[in-house]
C-alpha cells in the first residue's frame, strides 16, 4: 500500500492519466486504503512505506 504522493515520487508521474487513475480509484483489492481521522492522517503525511 503506497500513498498516492509516493507513488507520484516514485513515478506514477511517468504513468498515462488512466492508469494513475485506475490506482488512485482500486478499491478492490484487500490492500485497499481505509477511511481514517484528519489527526490520523497528518501524523503520516506522505511518508515512504519504509518510515
């Protein structure tokens, strides 16, 4: 599971539209992002997964 700014970082920025949004909108699968508070949030900012 990689935040959308990482992933942009580390080249979906290279990516065509469709597939940056086809990542961006993957709700299917069981790594899928979860709804989670503001404060939650901002304490992970767009960290790499390794931090």
């Amino acid at each position: 599971m990689v935040p959308l700014p990482e992933a942009w970082d580390s080249g979906a920025s290279q990516w065509a539209a469709a597939r940056r949004e086809a990542y961006a909108d993957d709700l299917a699968g069981p790594r899928s992002l979860a709804a989670v508070s503001a404060a939650s949030h901002r304490s992970e900012a767009d960290q790499d997964p390794a931090q």
